[in-house]
C-alpha cells in the first residue's frame, strides 16, 4: 500500500522522463529513508530539449537509488 502511494509521488516528479512506474520496481528503506527504483524504463523523448549530439534509441536504468 505505501508503494503504491510513493509511485503516485514519484511519478509526478519523474513521469516526465520514465515510463510507468510499477509498484514491483519500487523498494523502501522505511528506516535509512532509501527509495530505490529497479529496472526503470526511460520516455526517450523526454530528453530531446537537450539536443543532444547523438540520438537515443534505447533507454533503461537498472538501479536508481533516490
């Protein structure tokens, strides 16, 4: 249930630049105050603002530790 209330949050935060966050990718240190996010899938478009000198093709994060 707490997960499903931190995804909500986050996705406010991040939904601009990964997709759906599940709440099977998210984990919580209640005690350390850890987030972390697994398997995070980035919206690739999210980064053209940049204009970056190469173009993205594929997009994942294995760890994200907030």
């Amino acid at each position: 249930m707490f997960e499903g209330v931190v995804s909500q949050v986050l996705a406010g935060y991040l939904g601009r630049y990964i997709k759906c966050i599940q709440k099977e990718q998210l984990k919580i240190g209640i005690w350390n105050g850890e987030i972390l996010l697994e398997k995070v899938e980035l919206i690739l478009e999210a980064f053209d603002y940049l204009q970056l000198p190469f173009t993205l093709k594929n997009g994942r994060v294995g760890k994200w530790s907030i």
